[in-house]
C-alpha cells in the first residue's frame, strides 16, 4: 500500500508540475492575493469597499448586470446547449424575483443596476455543483468555466479600485510631460477632436457605444474562440481572456509609474464640460495645440483616474483585433472595426494622446507574446521577442518622461523614430508567430516513390 501510495503522490506532483496547472494555480493565487490588497488599499484611501466586498454584497444587493451576465456567458461555455438552457433560465427567474422585491419594498437603485443577481448565483450554484455533485476531470472542467467567469467579473472591480487608487494616491500627473512629446505625432488627439466634432452627433453615439462596450467585443470573440470547449471537454491552450485579464492586471500598475489624465481633463473642460477648467493646465482641447514649453508635474483632482499611458483601451482593442483574425470573415471584419473605432474614440474624445496609443500596442504585443511563449515553453524566439517589446516600451517610456523638449523640437526625427519603433514590435511580432505556428502545423509526410517492377523477358 506504500508502494501504491507514494506513486499516486508523484502522479499527482508531475501532473502539477504541468505548465497549464501551474498557470492556473498561479492565476488563482495571484487574483486572491490582488482581491485582498485592493480591498484594504480602497478602504484606506477612498474609505470605500473594495472588489472582495463588492462582490459579496452583490449576492443580495442590486449589481451592474454587464460583468456579471458576461462572465455568466463565459462560465458557459463548458456546458451543454441543455444546461446551458437551464442557467440562463435560472439566472434570469432569480433576478424576476430580485426585480419583484425591490419593487414591492420600493427600493431605491440605479437604472443600470436593476438586475443581474441571478448571474452570479447560478454562477456560486455552478461552482458547490462541481464540489459536491462532480468529479475527476468533469468537476475541474466546470470550476474551470467558473472561475473564468468570477475571474471576468473580479477584473473588472480589481480595474475600478486601482483607478480610484491612482486618483488618491498621485495627487500629481504627468500630461505636460505627455502633451509636449505628442508634438512628435502633430498632436493627433487635436486634430482627431475636431474631426469628430465636425461629423455630427452619429458618428459620436457610434464611437461612444464602441468604446463603452469593449468587455462585450471581447467575451463576443472570446465565447467564439471557447465554442468546442463543452465537446472536446477541455480549454484550448490559448485565448482571448487569459490576454484581456493579464492587460487588465499590469497596465494599472503602470499607471502609478505614469500618471496622466489626458488632454480632455489636462487641456480642456472634462467630460462634464466644465468639470475640469479649473484643475486644467489651460482650456485647449481641440482647437489650440498646447505651446512648446518646459514640462512639469501638476497638480490634478483627488477624482480623476490617471489611466492614459499607456492607452488600455487601445490595448484591449488590439487583442481583440489578433484574436479575430483565426475566425470567420465576419469576425475578422467586426475585430478590425472595433480596433479603428476604439483608435478613433480614445483620440476624438480626448481621452489619450498619440503617444498613448503607440505605448498601448506595444504593451499589447509583448504581453501577447509572453503568454504565447510561455504556453509553447519559452525558446530563444520567445524570449527575443519579448525582451524586444518590453525594452521598447521601457524605452518609450523613458523618452516621454524625459526627452519630451527634444521630441517636440524635433518632430522629424522623434516621430518617423516612434512609428519605427511601433512598426519594429508589430514586424517581430508577426514573425515570430507565424513562424510558432509553421512549426505546429503538422508536416505532411513525404510519398513513397513506387517500387521499380521487374520487366518481363
């Protein structure tokens, strides 16, 4: 019995010695570890509930239905078309029952916050169902889905307390800095407002619901690329949302090294339209480019998120967009647009500048590639093209903090540089892939050239 004993424990050790299991412990430990500290970071700086309390009251109290019905979807994605039937049923009869209640004892909500309890509950069901009700593989595939789902959910309260973080904790921000160095791109943010101010209040809604709904774009492309996951009965190796969480997870930390609003809170009245004047450098945006002058700190609201540099938006869009591209035509299409609107939002609404979006792709490509990498188990391309990105985001990086005077004297010279940069990372990228992807493909084996038959005499 020993015997038997100890090589079930070195089965089990190996099997956790596998690359996927260590991910998925590691992502595991890393999001409790996350959820913890923002919790105690927002009750000490915003005097608020953090994403772990959050989460716990929307068990009862009214939520923001999108995360939740968007994780609902994703957690889908590992049953059959019948249970799917029965979850969405159940989710949608328990939030009836959430909407009866709240209307009998006339309960004071907020419009958007009217339903999507019965999400996370059949969610919470889902996860004691594979506890109690399941086992071997069967039960690890469904608390898989599970916490995808929470995960999807958690991200997005991890995201809403790091930038009340960064509001409270950088008092200061760096958009002259930012503004000065976007001279090298001829300021496009500017340019960008007052062509959207020049089309009318359509192409405005237009970009306006693309760039609110990004999470939607992205579980649409994800549930497509999980589509088998219920018949073959595991995850494939790589996808849309292990991408969008880890963005999610670094960019933010970024944001504290690099605190900027952006041009409409920086040079222009906020989003409220008057909002921001007071804290703003000077009112510009869009009509008049900021003046070349020597850059420093200002100080800024105790409100306003510092999330410019580098443009997450812009690197989810970009994710979506590689993602798309191994989908059908339409797919492939909808990735593309999402990606030129989402550009076309963040500048036209002044929300980044130029140098934003560049520092957002490569930040995209490189943590795209790390995690492709590291599914492959790394090699010298892996780590070539990963040490690239992340050597020209740094670089990048450094130059806006301080070179920003010689990049707005020069714009010959620093902005052909930028695009250079830029187009280097998105050329590595795409050759290092394709040629990832040449060495998976299976080799078609060489025919057999037909014995030489003896002539007849």
């Amino acid at each position: 019995m020993r015997v038997f004993s100890r090589i079930s424990c070195r089965i089990k050790f190996a099997a956790w010695r596998r690359p996927r299991a260590i991910l998925w412990a590691a992502v595991g430990l890393a999001t409790l570890v996350l959820l913890v500290a923002m919790e105690i970071a927002a009750r000490r700086y915003g005097g608020v509930p953090g994403p772990a309390a959050t989460l716990v009251r929307e068990v009862i109290f009214a939520p923001k239905p999108g995360p939740l019905y968007g994780g609902l979807a994703l957690m889908m994605v590992v049953l059959t078309w019948r249970q799917r039937f029965i979850a969405a049923g159940a989710a949608i009869g328990i939030d009836i029952v959430f909407v009866l209640v709240r209307w009998a004892i006339d309960a004071k909500v907020p419009d958007d916050h009217f339903f999507g309890n019965g999400a996370l509950w059949v969610m919470l069901g889902c996860a004691g169902i594979a506890v109690t009700r399941r086992t071997g593989e069967e039960r690890v595939l469904l608390l898989k889905g599970v916490g995808l789902g929470l995960l999807l959910v958690a991200g997005r309260k991890i995201g809403d307390s790091w930038l009340l973080i960064t509001s409270k904790t950088r008092p200061t921000v760096l958009d002259p800095y930012v503004a000065t160095a976007d001279h090298a791109l001829g300021n496009p943010s500017w340019l960008a407002g007052r062509i959207l101010k020049s089309t009318g209040p359509i192409a405005t809604h237009i970009l306006d619901l693309v760039y609110a709904q990004l999470a939607v774009a992205a579980v649409a492309v994800a549930i497509y690329q999980l589509r088998n996951v219920a018949a073959e009965r595991h995850f494939p190796r790589h996808h849309l949302v292990r991408t969008f969480l880890v963005i999610g997870l670094l960019g933010p930390a970024i944001y504290m090294i690099f605190p900027v609003v952006g041009p409409i809170f920086a040079y222009g009245p906020g989003t409220s339209g008057t909002g921001g004047v007071e804290w703003a450098v000077a009112n510009l945006w869009p009509h008049t480019p900021p003046p070349i002058a020597t850059p420093h700190p200002v100080p800024y609201d105790a409100i306003t998120p510092r999330n410019c540099m580098p443009s997450l938006h812009t690197a989810w869009a970009t994710a979506i967009f590689i993602h798309s591209r191994k989908g059908r035509r339409i797919l492939r299409y909808a990735g593309t647009f999402w990606l030129i609107a989402t550009l076309s939002a963040t500048l036209g609404f002044g929300y980044h500048y130029g140098v934003d979006l560049v520092a957002g792709v490569v930040f995209s490509l490189t943590t795209e590639a790390a995690l492709r990498a590291f599914d492959r188990g790394w090699d010298r391309s892996g780590i070539q093209l990963v040490t690239y990105g992340t050597t020209v985001f740094a670089a990048l990086l450094v130059a806006y903090r301080y070179l920003p005077m010689e990049m707005a004297k020069h714009p010959w010279v620093f902005g052909p540089l930028l695009i250079l940069a830029l187009t280097s990372v998105i050329y590595g990228y795409v050759r290092t892939t394709k040629l990832w992807e040449s060495e998976a493909a299976p080799k078609a084996a060489p025919a057999r050239r037909p014995e030489p038959q003896a002539e007849l005499v």
